[in-house]
C-alpha cells in the first residue's frame, strides 16, 4: 500500500480516497477512507512519493 501511494502519489492517492469518502456515505467501511494527519502533513511538506523522490520511502537516483 505504501509503494503503491508513493508510485501514484500522495497527493492522487489523497484526492482519490476524500472522492471515494464523499461517495459511500451509508457504506460501513466509510472511516478508512479518511486520510490520517501525517499523511496530510508529509503532502503538506510536498512529500509526494515517486514525483519527488521522498514519501514512504526516499529515492536516491545518484549513480554509485
């Protein structure tokens, strides 16, 4: 899950799930759409995921 939110992107994957919340207003399972403060705060800080080279995991791109 964490791989997937940085290679789409924090900000997609946020936009996604506030969409789909908004959508399943009777659905039981609503709540695990919300999107926790530190993810909300790591978009904030434009810590993206792949776009960026940081998010769950940093990406270092340099040749060794």
């Amino acid at each position: 899950m964490f791989k997937t939110s940085d290679l789409v992107g924090l900000d997609t994957m946020s936009h996604v799930a506030k969409n789909t919340y908004d959508m399943v207003a009777n659905d039981e399972q609503r709540d695990s759409f919300i999107i926790p403060d530190f993810v909300k705060t790591m978009i904030e800080k434009k810590l993206l995921g792949n776009k960026t080279k940081a998010g769950f995991y940093k990406t270092d791109l340099s040749p060794e």
